[in-house]
C-alpha cells in the first residue's frame, strides 16, 4: 500500500511541475520597446510598442500613412522579422469646423446662456475657456463639447463669475 501511495504522490508532483513548466512556457515574457521607437523618431500619436513573444506589436494613431509605414520599417530594421503594424490611419482634424460647431453648440443650450466662453480647436481637441455662473455649466459645457463629431479630447480653462 505504501509502495501505491508513494507512486500516487510521484505521479501528482510530476503532473504539478509539468503543468507549472506549461503555464511558464504559455506566459511568454513581455517588453515594452516604446521609449526606443520614440527615440528612434517614430511619429506616431499614443505610440505603443511592445515584444511578447518574438512578435513586435505597435499601435498608435497617426493621420498620414507613411508614418505608420516608418514604424514598421523601424522595427524591421531592428531586426524584427515578425511585427504587427496596428497603427490607426485617422482624418485630420478639421479645425475650423470643428470650433464652428462647438461655438453653436454651446450658444444653443439656456443653460449656459450669460456665460461668457471661446472656444478653440487644434488637432480635434477642443479648448474652451472664459467665465461661468455655476460650476454645473462648467461640466455641461465640457460634455456638450465631448460628444461633437471630430472632437478628440476637451481641455477647459473655465473660472467662476
């Protein structure tokens, strides 16, 4: 019975470290290869690059393509053979439009009527700035300007009246 129970034992140990070496070799390690793209003069807005498992990864947004093809010559020319080019191709941003549909938006709501705002756009993100009543109007102005079409981001230089 003892002769059993030891093999038994042996048996389940083995099945553990055998797991335990799968569950490593599954788990490949990562790196973060973000800093020398950067440096390496990869022109790409919200870069990330990392390494898991021989595979090199970049995402990012850019509006020119040529951009997104210098990352991935990048990372061939580092001797990458494998990579995964994420990069998002998006429009450029309409300034112009963007900022005129802002300073409607923001004109057709009573809520903020007797505030006295500007508005700004450059690259899609939105500034606004000037003087509320109410810190309330503050986050309407700020999610009114989130939700227009073309809007990346919102900063908002808002002080009270």
């Amino acid at each position: 019975m003892n002769a059993k129970l030891a093999s038994t034992r042996a048996a389940v140990v083995a099945m553990l470290f055998l797991g335990a070496l799968t569950a490593h070799a599954a788990d490949p390690q990562v790196f973060d290869l973000t800093a020398q793209f950067r440096a390496g003069g990869v022109a790409v807005d919200n870069l990330q690059v990392f390494e898991v498992g021989g595979i090199v990864v970049i995402r990012g947004v850019t509006p020119d393509a040529a951009n997104a093809a210098a990352a991935d010559e990048f990372a061939r020319s580092h001797g990458y053979t494998r990579v995964a080019n994420l990069v998002q191709i998006s429009e450029p941003a309409n300034d112009a439009v963007i900022q005129r549909a802002a300073e409607r938006e923001l004109a057709a709501h009573h809520g903020l009527d007797g505030c006295r705002l500007r508005v700004t756009s450059h690259n899609g993100v939105v500034h606004v700035g000037g003087k509320v009543h109410e810190e309330l109007q503050r986050e309407m102005a700020v999610q009114l300007l989130r939700n227009l079409d073309g809007v990346r981001g919102v900063q908002a230089d808002l002080t009270l009246f």
